[in-house]
C-alpha cells in the first residue's frame, strides 16, 4: 500500500439525496411536486442521508396523502419520477481515471448500470476537468430502499476505482503523472490567454497532485476552490459578435496574466520527487 493519503473527500463531493412526491390534496402539476432532499456530505454518511430523507418523508406523509399506484409505485407530474420517486446525486474527480486511460470504459460501465455520468462542456471543451455528475436513471421496478443500496455500491466502486488509479499513477506511471502536471504548469505559467473553462480544465491534474500533497505553493483547498469557481459559471452559448468576442479576449488576457503571477512559484516539492523521478 502507498504512503501517501488519498482523501476520498477529493473524488466525491457535492452529494444528495431527493425524493420527489406528489400530493393529492393538490392540482396535479409539476410545479405542485414536493422535493424532500437532504446531502451526502461524504461516502461514510451516504447510509445516514439516505435514512434522513425517508424520516423526513415519513413525517410528511402522515400529513399530506401522496399520489400511490400499486403497479407502478409513487406518481408524479413528472413522468421520470415516477415509481420510487428517488433521485440520488454526487459530483466525482475522476481525472486519475482519466490519466490511465480508463474512462470510456468507466462510463460506459456506469451507463449499463442505468446511471447517467454527466460531464461539463463548454468553450470548445468536453468534459472539463473529467468532473462527472453521477445520477441514477432507474425508478421503475424496484424498492427504494434497494435502489438507494444499490447507488451506494456504485458510488463506492467509483471512488475505488478513483482511488486505484491514483495509486496506479504514482507507483506505475510516474512519468505520466508529471508529465500531466509539467505541461499543466507550463501553461498557466506562459499563457496569453486564458478562458475560465480553460483555467477549469487545466488546473484539473494539478488539484490531483495537491491532493497528494505533491506540490509546494497550492494547496488541495485552494486547487479545489478554484475549480469550484468555474462550476458556478453559466456556459456561453451561440457564437458572440465581434464586440463580445472583443471583451471575452480582454477578459481572458486578464486571467492569463493572473495564472502566470500565482502558478509561477507553483512546484513539485521533494515528496513527490521521490515518488516520481
């Protein structure tokens, strides 16, 4: 086993759990759906979450009568929330996967399991930064209780697989690893212009190597923080005019200039010399 710490708080994050119900003393419109919601604030809670929004649902329930049908479970407005009603989330890191060469078959694993892995992409690129909202696709034909159980084993076979090939990266592809991390350097240490999906995209690999504690002059909060940042931008749509294009460059020359002054004193530090030279 390595001696370096994997904090699984690093690959899963941004977690919920929600159930959507209809209720009967209502007009039957969508906007009239309850959304009973709680976060998964971490792999080792996901039980608790889960436990949480059934309580709360019960509680509700001995209030409000909820639209049933013995055939097909809860009924909502909405037919996608139809059957249990459950609707369970998180956001996953998944760049080591990445690195190695394993993501399409990842995603297409997680797709035959009917969960849906949606990435980000904008400004010219797709799945930015390899972060993925996982979500379940099935509602229909099942307990919720077992449907919860079986997200939670999705989600924790991704976060192993995660945490696998992070291990992989640093004890059988070093060279790759610093490679990722040189050329991600390199850039915003020299670049002109630079987009904030860009920025987002780039940084990905470094927040990985943060993680690790392989770097001096950037911390895994920071790294963190600075994608979370990018997350919260509404993607650009359609093409601009030539004024917009005008200040999107002016705005871009702006980032560039500071990701040159705060990555330039950003470096591997000896510890992770050790493990990758």
């Amino acid at each position: 086993m390595s001696d370096f710490e994997i904090d699984s708080a690093d690959i899963i994050s941004e977690g919920f759990v929600r159930l959507y119900r209809q209720p009967t003393d209502r007009p039957f419109t969508p906007e009239n759906i309850m959304n009973i919601e709680t976060d998964i604030t971490s792999l080792p809670r996901f039980h608790t979450a889960v436990t949480t929004v059934f309580k709360q649902e019960s509680q509700l329930a001995a209030r409000t009568p909820f639209a049933w049908n013995p055939e097909f479970g809860y009924v909502t407005a909405r037919p996608e929330f139809c059957g249990t009603g459950l609707e369970i989330s998180a956001l996953f890191h998944l760049e080591a996967i990445n690195l190695i060469g394993d993501l399409e078959p990842v995603l297409n694993a997680l797709a035959g399991l009917r969960m849906s892995a949606w990435g980000y992409c904008n400004d010219g690129l797709r799945n930015a930064a390899h972060l993925f909202r996982v979500t379940n696709l099935h509602h229909l034909g099942i307990d919720e209780r077992d449907l919860a159980s079986r997200v939670e084993r999705v989600f924790t076979d991704l976060v192993q697989q995660e945490t696998n090939a992070r291990i992989r990266l640093v004890e059988e592809l070093p060279r790759l690893f610093e490679d990722a991390i040189a050329r991600a350097l390199a850039v915003l240490r020299s670049c002109r212009l630079l987009s904030e999906w860009e920025l987002l995209d780039i940084v990905s690999p470094l927040r990985l190597a943060a993680n690790l504690g392989f770097l001096d002059g950037l911390s895994r909060n920071e790294a963190k923080a600075l994608m979370d940042k990018r997350l919260s931008l509404i993607p650009s749509t359609g093409s601009p005019s030539y004024e917009e294009q005008q200040e999107r460059d002016r705005q871009d020359a702006i980032l560039a200039d500071k990701a040159n002054k705060r990555f330039k004193g950003v470096r591997l530090n000896a510890f992770a010399k050790e493990w990758l030279t």
